[in-house]
C-alpha cells in the first residue's frame, strides 16, 4: 500500500483505516519497515508516522482476509476520503 493522499496518514486517516479494519475477523497488521502496527488500532496505525509516499506492507490472516485487503487497498487508492 502507498500512502498516496498530501497529508499522509494523520490521525483522522488511521481511524479511517480501524473503521474499516475493524469490519473484519481477520488480523490485520500494517508494516513499515520493522514497525508493525494493528490496523484495528487508530493509535497503532498513526503511530507509523508515514507521510505522502511512504509504502507500507499490509498482512491480513483470517477467514475474510482477502475482503480485508480489498477494502483497504480502496480506502488508500481513495485517499481515506480526503480531497485530491
């Protein structure tokens, strides 16, 4: 995943992305670099720190994992909802 939107991936972007984690059974965790970060959690996942251009790796395990992935990938390409 690219995070891809001009603020990068501020607090209201993270809980974005728990909103839509958290739809999920599966486990879903964001890397960046040796940081992991549980994207159910909006503290965990604004705690990357990533700005605009920052790649991230994203693992889901579970019975809806590849739901999960999709969803996400769409929130990113959409840039959490904010403005071009």
């Amino acid at each position: 995943m690219e995070v891809i939107n001009e603020l990068g991936m501020h607090l209201r972007a993270a809980a974005e992305i728990a909103k839509v984690a958290s739809r999920f059974q599966s486990s879903i965790h964001l890397l960046k670099g040796e940081e992991r970060a549980n994207a159910k959690s909006v503290l965990n996942t604004a705690a990357l720190a990533a700005p605009k251009g920052t790649r991230l790796v994203l693992v889901a395990e579970g019975v809806d994992a590849l739901e999960a992935v999709e969803a996400l990938d769409r929130l990113f390409k959409d840039r959490f909802g904010e403005e071009r």
